[in-house]
C-alpha cells in the first residue's frame, strides 16, 4: 500500500521530464500566446515529440502506453506553467483519445490513434448554443442516407477547445430528436470534409492560447464508417459522452491543481524576496499564514485528484471521486491565484507577472466539463443514495 502522492520511479522521472520541458520549453511562450490568443506551431510540435498527445495511445499504434495517473501528472506540471497549454493536452489525452480507445472500432483505432499520438490534435464537440449543462438537448441533427449508408450532418456546436488546431473532431449528433438523449450518436469528422467549417473564435477571459471555436455543419456527409463504435453505437453514444467526461473531470481537476500550484510557486517567491518595513514578505506571519493555507489546500486537492486517478486506472468506480476533485481544485485554483495576486501587490494586477495571467485562467475550472452546480448535482445524487 503506498501513499497517494508516492509516485513510482517512472512517474517520478515522468513527471520531472515535464517540469523541466514546461519551464524550458512552454514558459518563454506563455505572454506572447496569450496576447496574440495563438497558440504556437512549434510547442504543438514539441509535444508530440515528447509523446505528451498519446498519453494513453498503446505502442503498437504508436502512443506511451502511460495511465490517466501519468495524464493528470502531465496536465498538473504543464498547467502550473500555462494552462492554456494544459488544456490542450488534457483534451488530447482524457477526452478524444479515451474515447476513440474506449469506444473505437479496431479500424478506427488504427486509423486515427498513429496520427493522434504523433502528429495531429483532435477535439470533443457536444456542446450547443441551447445545450451546456443540459448536454443532451443537443440539436445538430445526423441524417441517414439510406441509398449510400451515409450520415448527413446539419447543424452548429459551440465553445469547442481544440478546434482551430485540429484535424479530427469528434462529433455528437442527434439521428432522430424525438428519442431524446436516445437519439445521440458520436460521428468522426476530419477537418477537410465537405459542408464542415470552423466558425467564429471565441475572444475569451483566461486559457487565451487555447482555441474555443464554434463548428458549422451544413450537409456534412460522414460516411458509416466514421460512426464511433460502428453502427451498434447509434444512439448510444450518450454513453461514451457521459462516460468520457467523467474521466475527462478529473484532468481539469488536474488543470487547476497545477494552476494552483503554479500560482503559489511564484507568490512564496516574492514574499521571499519582495522586502517591505526592511524584512523580506515572507518573514511576517500574516503572509506566512496565507502561504500555508493556500500549501494546504493545493494538497487537499491534489489527494482529490490523484486519488480519482489511481481509481480509475484501477479499474474502480471514481465517478463521485472525480467530481469532487474538479470541484475542490477549481475553487482552490481560484483562491489561490487571487491571493497569489494579493501577495504581489500592485505587481500583481500587471501583465509583467504571471500570476495576472493564472487569476484570469482560474475562472474556467469552475464552467467547463460540468460547472461546479453539475459537479454538485452528481455529488448530491451519490452521496444521498449511499447515507
Ligand atoms: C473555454 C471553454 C471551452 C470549452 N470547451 C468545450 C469543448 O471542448 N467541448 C464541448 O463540448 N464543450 C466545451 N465547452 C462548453 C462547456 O462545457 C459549457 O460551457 C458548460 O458545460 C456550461 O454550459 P453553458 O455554457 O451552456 O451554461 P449553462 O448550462 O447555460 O449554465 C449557466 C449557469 O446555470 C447553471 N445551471 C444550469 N443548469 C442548472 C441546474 N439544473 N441547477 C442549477 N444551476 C444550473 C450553471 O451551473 C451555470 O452557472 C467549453 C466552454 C468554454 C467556456
């Protein structure tokens, strides 16, 4: 038995490779692709090399082989320096990956984890202008032609991250709205297939770098084969929507951890430094009281989204778990990187530092992959069912 936080001498070596290749190789990005909201060719580059898009991808079509556990360590280490740059990874990895991995026909893992964990990005669209929380109100409408097989899609998605960058979507629809969340079917579309356009970029508070786009489908034919899970999956993939982002929770869990953890990193560096009434910050006990409740509560969190991890490569149940764990980190990173902007000063609410950047980026922990009200709502279900 060992403690959530004692990593293996894999996880360990894993997890200072990228340390090191955020700070080196990430860091020196981070203001310019927030001011430009462009995220750069090259780092996109940089981290298929290091094997960081195909996490999970087995080696035989050319991945890592690694846990989710390895996911969150590489979405935690990236975050603390951007989390824009998280994001991405995170998307690649606990979204559109698990997904085609856990629900993909064997053709389709051969067709698409090679490309996905060596050289192109991929994105998860479910949400619509009418349907965020209410995921399967979802109207973008899959129309069976039955003289080719084909599926015709019509219809729009919105804030969809990834999707100025990549080359394969994953598509929900619905095959007949009157079947309600009965209806919904997951549709592999490639970025050059005609009737399918990228639409308006979102111009956005925090997480600048990454893109959030709005898909446009108008008579976009995708044929059966690009059905995710095969013609079994129509109308089920309200399971694999479900069932992915339950997963997916626990890498923003990890986004923010490592928000959290970047923030307080640079706050306990200047209070050391920083010197007021002729001692450094760090040296009056107000400042080291903040500092120990925020060490305090990236640790808690961490435990949270560690151990959602370690269920789910186990093999338990870690719904509940996971939940709980966005939850806690996405409030945590919002205190902490506040407070981080309190400990600066006035330094603070300039661009010159990071933690500016961090305090804007926090806020979308508690909106995306279920608000912090639809962690809530699972939570309550859960834990009144068991009391
Ligand atoms: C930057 C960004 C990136 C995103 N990336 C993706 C992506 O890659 N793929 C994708 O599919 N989607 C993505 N989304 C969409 C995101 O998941 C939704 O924004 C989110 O689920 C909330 O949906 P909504 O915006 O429609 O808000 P709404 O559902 O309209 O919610 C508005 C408010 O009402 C509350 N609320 C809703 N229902 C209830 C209820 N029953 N009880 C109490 N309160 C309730 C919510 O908690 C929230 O506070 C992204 C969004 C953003 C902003």
């Amino acid at each position: 038995m060992q403690a959530l936080t004692q990593l293996s001498p894999d996880e360990q070596l894993f997890r200072s490779t990228v340390r090191d290749f955020a700070r080196k190789e990430i860091a020196p990005l981070v203001r310019s692709m927030d001011e430009e909201a462009h995220f750069d060719a090259g780092l996109l580059r940089k981290l298929h090399e290091l094997g960081l898009m195909g996490i999970p991808v087995p080696e035989q079509f050319g991945g890592a082989a690694g846990t989710l556990f390895e996911a969150v360590l590489a979405v935690e280490e990236i975050s603390a320096v951007d989390p824009a740059v998280g994001v991405l990874v995170d998307v690649q990895n606990t979204l559109v990956l698990s997904a085609i991995l856990r629900w993909g026909t064997e053709a389709q893992k051969k067709q698409l984890l090679p490309q996905l964990a060596t050289k192109t990005i991929g994105a998860y669209a479910l949400s619509e202008a009418a349907s965020g929380s209410d995921a399967f109100a979802l109207q973008c409408r899959a129309t069976r032609d039955e003289a080719s097989g084909d599926y015709v899609l019509n219809g729009a998605k919105l804030w969809i991250t990834n999707a100025a960058e990549a080359a394969v979507f994953l598509v929900f629809a619905t095959v007949d709205p009157a079947l309600g969340y009965k209806g919904i079917t997951c549709f592999v579309v490639e970025k050059d297939t005609p009737g399918f356009a990228i639409g308006r970029k979102e111009d956005k508070l925090g997480i600048r770098a990454s893109s959030t786009c709005e898909l446009l489908f108008r008579d976009c034919r995708v044929p059966v084969a690009n059905v995710l899970g095969g013609l079994e999956l129509v109308g089920k993939a309200y399971k694999v929507a479900i069932e992915t982002l339950n997963e997916g929770r626990i890498g923003i869990g990890a986004q923010m951890l490592g928000l959290a953890a970047g923030a307080w990193r640079h706050a306990a560096r200047y209070a050391k430094e920083r010197k007021q009434f002729g001692k450094p910050l760090a040296e009056f006990q107000a400042m080291q009281f903040q500092l120990a409740r925020m060490a305090t509560e990236i640790e808690s969190a961490r435990l949270l989204v560690y151990n959602a991890a370690r269920l789910k490569d186990a093999g338990a149940d870690f719904l509940k778990e996971a939940a709980m764990a966005k939850l806690v980190a996405s409030e945590v990173a919002e205190r902490t990187a506040s407070l981080a902007v309190e400990v600066f000063g006035g330094a603070g609410f300039v661009k010159d530092y990071p933690v500016e950047k961090l305090y804007r980026d926090a806020k979308i922990g508690k909106i995306y992959e279920g608000t912090s009200f639809m962690q809530l709502a699972t939570i309550a279900k859960l834990v009144l069912a068991e009391a």
